[in-house]
C-alpha cells in the first residue's frame, strides 16, 4: 500500500520541483524583506521557511484541505492519529510489516504516515522544498481513501488515485494562496512527471505504482481539474 512509496517518488521529484514551491503563508524565503506572508493559511502556523518547518506546513495544509473538502460534501475528514518522523530502519511497524529507509507511507491500521526524515531532508536539500510539497500530501491522499469507500482491485489503482489526490491538493493550495508557485512551475512540473513510474507496465504486482505515463496523467488530472476528478 503506503510502502515503497519512496521508490517511486525519489525517482519521480529528482525530476521535479528545484525549489519552486514556497510556502507563502510564512514568508517567502527567497525575500530578504519576509514581506510577503499571505493570510489565507490561518490555523496553519508553521513557517515554511526550513525542512521542520515545511514538513508541519505541508501536513497542515493538507489536512486543513481535506477537512474542508469533507465539510463541504457533509462529511467529517478524521486527522491522522500520528505524523511520524524516522530515520533509517527505526522507523515504525504497520501491522506485522516493518517500515524501510528511504520511504514514506500511510499505515492504515493505525491511520498514520511516517516518513524517513533524513531521507525526505535529502531530497530538500537537493531539489527544493517542492520535494515535501508532493510527499506528504501523496501519503495524505492514502489517508483519505482509507475514509472513503473505495474497493481497489490493483494496487495501482490505489497509487494513481494517491496521485491524483496530490496534484489536487497542490493545484488547490496554490489556488488559495496558501503556497506560490513560480511562473511556469506548473507547466515543468507536469511535463517533468513524465520521467516518473514503474519502469514496467506490471500494474499487477502488489507494489505497482504506475507507468511514468498512468503517473503523468493522473497527477496532471488532479492538478487541473481537482479531487472530484480523481
Ligand atoms: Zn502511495
């Protein structure tokens, strides 16, 4: 499920993203004068201004975007009892399956995400803060279909739809200004996904992630047309 996430997405964001998401809502970085915080991310207090501070932003956000998606169709979206932080093998068991380094997942037993820290520092480091940008609401959007009554035969399924969940929440962070994206990012970063996926077409196995094309038009049709799409 959630597991060997990071497999997948390291391939997929050392394509995209360089830097060119910024969380608006604690001061853009990149402005020496921190002038330009935006208001619309209210009860998300967090700075994304350093690793730390993108890691919490980028869950808030994510489930401040989901809670109101759930409100607005009469529902109650349900947090996720734990966001756990791990490095290398110590990271939690899900179930009877041990967490292994270099990943993020979604546990469903016990309706948490944990992700390698050192590992999700790396890709920040080198790529931008864009790389949390994807990972973390990728792993909210396996947290969402936990609550939904969705019946997926093929793993694949399960990781499109996850996708999909990610370019909507970030299309819809964006649009509420809750993050900037730079001029063109959007156009990049879809274009950029498509180095993403499986290296085979083997939708099958219980790890399938995806074609880097099945992954491209998934993320792409959350991005721009939103969750009810996906
Ligand atoms: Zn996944």
């Amino acid at each position: 499920m959630g597991h060997y996430d990071g497999v997948i997405l390291r391939r997929l964001l050392v394509l995209v993203l360089a830097g060119t998401l910024a969380a608006a809502c604690g001061g853009d970085t990149r402005d020496p004068t921190g002038a330009s915080p935006r208001g619309s991310a209210v009860g998300c207090d967090a700075k994304g201004v350093d690793f730390a501070g993108d890691v919490e932003l980028a869950r808030c956000l994510t489930e401040r975007f989901w809670a109101r998606r759930f409100q607005a169709s009469g529902s109650t979206y349900a947090p996720i009892s734990d966001f756990v932080a791990y490095n290398g093998e110590d990271g939690p068991d899900c179930g009877r399956e041990p967490s292994v380094p270099n990943n993020a997942f979604y546990c469903p037993s016990g309706h948490f995400i944990a992700y390698d820290a050192a590992w999700l520092e790396g890709m920040y480091d080198r790529m931008g803060d864009g790389a949390v940008y994807l990972v973390i609401p990728h792993e909210f959007g396996h947290a969402v279909q936990a609550q939904l009554v969705n019946d997926f035969r093929f793993s694949v399924q399960r990781e499109l739809q996850a996708d999909c969940y990610a370019g909507a929440t970030l299309s819809g962070l964006i649009q509420e200004q809750a993050l900037q994206a730079d001029a063109g990012d959007d156009a990049e970063l879809l274009a950029n996904l498509e180095a993403a996926g499986d290296p085979t077409d083997a939708w099958w196995t219980p790890d399938a992630h995806g074609t880097a094309a099945q992954r491209q038009a998934s993320f792409a049709k959350g991005f721009a047309q939103g969750v009810g799409a996906c």
